[in-house]
C-alpha cells in the first residue's frame, strides 16, 4: 500500500505555500503532481522544481500513470500527491489509488464558477466530482494552509 500522507487540490499545483507550509507539515519525501498538461510540460515543471523544498523528490505523472505505478511506490516513501481539480482526483480514486483524504486549496475563480469558501470557486462538475468523492468514502477538507481552520464542506454544495 502506498503512503500517501496528503492529496491536496490547488489549481497552481507546486509553489511556496506548497513546498513550504505543507510539506513542512506531512513530512513528506515525495511530491507527485498528477496532471496530463504538466507531464509533458519540461518547462513547468522546472519552475515547480524551484518551488520544491531541498531534499524532497518530484514527480510529474499523468493521471493515468499515476493509476499504473503508485502500488509500485517503496513503503518509505511519503507521498504528497497534488492534483489540479476535483475531477483528476476522481479520475486517480475510480483508478485504485488508495486516497482516502483530500485537501481542497485553491480552485481560482473563473468564468461559470461560484465562489464557495475563501480560496474555492466551483462549478457543477467540481461539485459532481465532489459528490461522487464523498460517496466512495473520501473525505473532504477545506483548508487554505495548515494553520487556518478547517471551513464546511457542506459549501461545497450549496
């Protein structure tokens, strides 16, 4: 089983906060970001290799990946997944990646969305996904950085 200490959904995938408040927090030793666009994407992923803390691994799947190997991950391992919206998450969870928590961060406000929580903005298919997270046992959080409060997730579906 892969350790996964943390998946965490924030629209700019590895920065600051990330690295640091985050990371600083789980302890983790690997940051996966699991996204088609930014697999491919030598560019991006050098900026959000600066962002990353000094001795913490990246790595850049696509979902589909991520579904393939993650049960291939070393027991010492301490994952750190971070994926981009609701729906990728979905994707990795009817995949068999074993999450069982998700951090909601940042979804950025954007046309045919709805501001719900301080820095969550969704749409009916975030909430969809939302939805279908919680019904396979998935719990939600929403939390900026770990030294905020946890906000409602009922905000989610409102």
């Amino acid at each position: 089983m892969p350790n996964i200490l943390l998946t965490r959904i924030d629209n700019r995938l590895i920065h600051g906060q990330v690295a640091t408040q985050w990371n600083g927090s789980i302890g983790s030793n690997l940051i996966l970001v699991a996204n088609d666009k930014v697999a491919g994407d030598k560019v991006r992923q050098g900026l959000m290799d600066m962002a990353a803390p000094n001795g913490v691994a990246t790595r850049y799947f696509t979902l589909q990946k991520t579904i393939d190997i993650i049960h291939k991950a070393s027991a010492n391992q301490k994952i750190f997944i971070i994926a981009e919206n609701p729906e990728d998450v979905l994707t990795l969870v009817e995949g068999g990646v074993p999450i069982k928590k998700v951090n909601i961060g940042n979804m950025h406000m954007a046309e045919g969305k709805r501001q719900v929580a301080t820095t969550v903005a969704v749409d009916d298919q975030d909430v969809a996904a939302f939805r279908k997270l919680q019904d396979a046992g998935v719990e939600l959080e929403i939390r900026r950085v770990p030294t905020t409060p946890v906000e409602d997730t009922k905000k989610l579906f409102s």
